[in-house]
C-alpha cells in the first residue's frame, strides 16, 4: 500500500485543529499516512488512531443499542397488533353476545306479552265460565221453583177437587134426604155443616201456605241480589 507523506504545514494545522476544536482524522487514511520525522505529529496520527478506534466501538455501541431498541420496537409493535387483534376480537364477540341477548330479550317480551295474553283470555274464560254458572244456577233455581209452585198448585188443585166434591156429594145427599124425608136428615145436616166448616178452614190454610211460600221466594230473591 502507497504512503502518503504530508507536508509540514498541513501536519502542523492538523495539529492545531485537533488542540483548539478536538477533531481528528478518521477511517482508513490514517493507515496510508507516512510517519514523519517530528515526534509531535506521530502523537498526533496516534491519537488520531485511538480517537478513531474509540469513535468506532461508540458507533458500534450505539448501533448495537439502535438494533436492540429496533428489535424492542418491533416486538413491541408485534404485541400491539397481537393486544388490538385480541381487543378486536374481543369487540366483535362482545357485539355478538348483546345482540345474542337482545335476540333473547325480545324472544323473553314476546313469550311475556304472549303469557300475559294467555292469563288475560284465560281470566275472561273464568269470568264467562262463571257467569254461566250463576245463569245455570239461577235457571236450575227458577225451574226447581217452578216445579214447586207447579207441584203446589196441583196439589192445591186436587185438594180443593177432593174437597168440593166431597162438598157436593154431602149437599147432593142432604138434600135427597129432605126431599124423601128421611129420619138421617139431621145426621146429614151436621154432616154438611162440619164438611163446610173443613172446607172453609182447609181453603184459607192453602191460601195461607202458598202466600207464605210466595214472600219466601221473594225474600230468598232479594237476599241472593
């Protein structure tokens, strides 16, 4: 490799450059450069040299800690796509889920709405039901008074044939008595006296029991309003 031999002066302003500003040569024209024969500037290229070799091992340094920092960097960066690729994924499942129990919220309103319905139709059934039971009751009732006022006036009706037919039975004979003149007329009268008294006292005891039957049924009426 060809040396290069500097002249005195520049090798004197190299050496005043790097006494007032502390700025040397640098890289590989350091090892082209001839010593000289003034042990100054052979100082001076030694100095160069170490500052150099200093200069380099920090540049190394720092790249090395840029490298580091880069690699820091990127694996950070790696775990921030990770963490917003889990956060995402977090996002959409949390969106499904409030849809999934907005879906179950309406299914739950509309089974509700549809129980109330349900309880509401049914409570009117009751209702229906019930009324049809109180109109069963109360025709059930009115044909049973029927019945009794029907059964009443029969047997009102037979009692009072009985009774008047005995009555004209019993007159028929007292008067066949008088007109044969027969020795039982006084028998027959009396007869006919006490049938008439019957007749009249079993007459107002019928009345009697069917005026109090009627009050009967309109107070048990009135009771059931």
């Amino acid at each position: 490799m060809n040396k290069i031999k500097l002249p005195a002066h520049i090798c004197q302003e190299l050496e005043r450059v790097a006494k007032d500003h502390k700025v040397y040569l640098e890289g590989n024209i350091l090892k082209v450069i001839e010593p000289v024969s003034y042990d100054s500037f052979n100082k001076y290229i030694s100095d160069a040299k170490e500052n150099d070799s200093n200069n380099r091992k920090k540049r190394l340094e720092i790249t090395k800690q840029i490298q580091k920092q880069n690699r820091e960097l990127k694996h950070s960066q790696d775990e921030n796509e990770k963490l917003m690729s889990d956060l995402k994924k977090a996002l959409n499942e949390a969106e499904e889920a409030n849809k999934s129990v907005a879906s179950q919220n309406e299914k739950l309103m509309s089974t509700q709405s549809e129980n109330e319905q349900l309880m509401s139709d049914l409570k009117i059934a009751l209702e229906t039901a019930e009324n049809a039971k109180k109109a069963a009751e109360n025709d059930l009732d009115l044909i049973q008074k029927k019945r009794q006022f029907e059964l009443i006036g029969n047997i009102v009706s037979y009692a009072l044939y009985v009774i008047v037919g005995t009555g004209i039975i019993t007159t028929a004979l007292y008067i066949m008595a008088i007109i044969h003149g027969s020795s039982e007329t006084t028998l027959i009268g009396n007869t006919w006296s006490n049938l008439f008294g019957i007749l009249l006292t079993n007459s107002f005891s019928i009345i009697g029991t069917i005026m109090g039957v009627k009050y009967a049924s309109k107070e048990e009426a009135k009771s059931d309003s």
